[in-house]
C-alpha cells in the first residue's frame, strides 16, 4: 500500500513538472524547466532502488549460505553416522561369519568321528565274526 503510494506521487511529480515544460514552453507561464530535474530525480530514485534491492538479496544470500552450510553440516553428520553403522554392522556380520564357519568345521568332525567311530565298531564286529568263525 505504501509502494503504490509513493508511485503515484512520482507519477504526480513527473505529470507536474511535463505540464509545468509544456505550459512555459507555449509561454503562458513563465517559470523554471522542470522536465530535466524530474529525470535526475528519476535516475536518483532508479539508483536506490536498485542498491536498497542489492543490500536485500545480498542479506538474503548470507542467510541462505547459512542454512546450505547448517544442512551441509547435518548431512555430513548424517553420512558418519551411516559409516559407523555400516562399519559396526560389516563387523558384526563377520563376527557371526566366522562363528558359522567355526560351527560348520565342528559339526564336520562331530560327523566323520561318529561315521569313523561307527565304521570302527562295524569293522570290529566284522573282525570278531571272522575271528570266531575261524576257531
């Protein structure tokens, strides 16, 4: 509301100072050319607005380098997170790999000392049978 406020002043001002040219320029008033102060006045104002918006975007960048930087941080924090879990988790997934391979070789001489042990006692029959068939 304020902005539309001040464009219509300029507008006034500018409409003003042309009339103001126009009438002094068909001599029916005698003053002073104002048409050539309203563009410098223009230009001033052209100048402020482009540095006030300038300053703006300027403290703008700076906030948002701000909170870039803050996520970044976040991110990074996030990513190590991951690394340690992910190094905690291959480390205990090794872990067990190993404890498997230890039950798996276990398991195996459980089985051949029983399939051993057994072909021994079956060996030992065969061989008592022999032996007592041969008396």
């Amino acid at each position: 509301m304020l902005k539309r406020k001040r464009r219509r002043y300029h507008i006034f001002i500018q409409v003003f100072s042309l009339v103001n040219d126009i009438l002094d320029s068909m001599g029916v008033i005698d003053s002073v050319l104002l048409v050539s102060f309203g563009l410098v006045a223009f230009m001033i104002c052209l100048n402020y607005i482009t540095y006030s918006r300038f300053i703006q975007d300027g403290a703008q960048n700076i906030r948002l380098d701000l909170a870039l930087d803050a996520r970044n941080k976040a991110l990074e924090n996030l990513c190590k997170s991951l690394e340690n879990k992910v190094t905690a988790r291959t480390q205990e997934l090794a872990d067990a790999n190993t404890l498997l391979s230890e039950l798996v070789v276990q398991n195996i001489r459980e089985v051949i000392e029983e399939v051993l042990s057994n072909e021994i006692e079956r060996y030992m029959s065969v061989k008592t049978q022999a032996e007592t068939a041969l008396r």
